[in-house]
C-alpha cells in the first residue's frame, strides 16, 4: 500500500499496491501541471481525507474529473470512467509520500496527439 496527499495536507489518499510505472502525457493539462500519473481501478484507492473540500476541473471531453486541493492547488489524483465503463482512479505519483521515484518506469504517451 502507498499513500500520499496534497502538499497542505488537507487531501490524503491511499492506494493498495505500488506503482511500477508512471505515465508522462505531453497533453497540454498534464504537461502544465508536471502529472506523472498511476492508473488503478476507484476500489483500490481510498480519500482518506479532505474529499469534500476538493475542486474539480475539467476539459477536452470532461471523461476526468480532476481533483484539486482549493488551499495549496496540488493535483493528487483525477477520477473517472474507462472506456467499459468501470470507474478508475489516476494517481498522481507526485504526490506519494515516502515513495522513491526513481524505480519507476517512465512511460511517454502521446495525448498531444489525441
Ligand atoms: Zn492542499
């Protein structure tokens, strides 16, 4: 298990399992924002803290609803839904604490592209 939280402190989450990988999208909000970002499905992940004072933003086709600390503007984690539908969870590996970066892969994805 990992968790992490907004840079205040207000939002905290935890996830089961560790990430291997984190994706790099080139998208003009990922970029902008520095997102490095663990794909899980909603289950596997918990706000333990500070859900309801979250803001949240959207775009493009408003698929992600991207959650934001209104305090410190931190972006740990966006929700959405998966093309079939099941409810999925992108963390914002950023935003982990006590996590070592460096062992994770980095994967580029083009959303610039899209
Ligand atoms: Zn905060």
């Amino acid at each position: 298990m990992v968790s992490g939280s907004c840079h205040c402190g207000a939002v905290r989450f935890e996830c089961d399992g560790e990430p291997s990988e984190g994706y790099e999208c080139n998208c003009s909000h990922c970029s902008r924002k520095g997102l490095l970002l663990w794909f899980l499905p909603r289950d596997a992940m918990r706000i333990t803290a500070g859900a309801d004072g979250l803001n949240t933003y959207t775009f493009n086709r408003h698929v992600i609803q991207h959650q934001f600390c209104p305090t410190c503007g931190c972006q740990p984690f966006g929700l959405g839904k998966k093309p079939d539908g099941s409810e999925m969870a992108a963390i914002n590996l950023r935003c982990l604490e006590e996590f070592d970066l460096a062992g994770v892969k980095r994967v580029p994805v083009d959303g610039k592209a899209y």
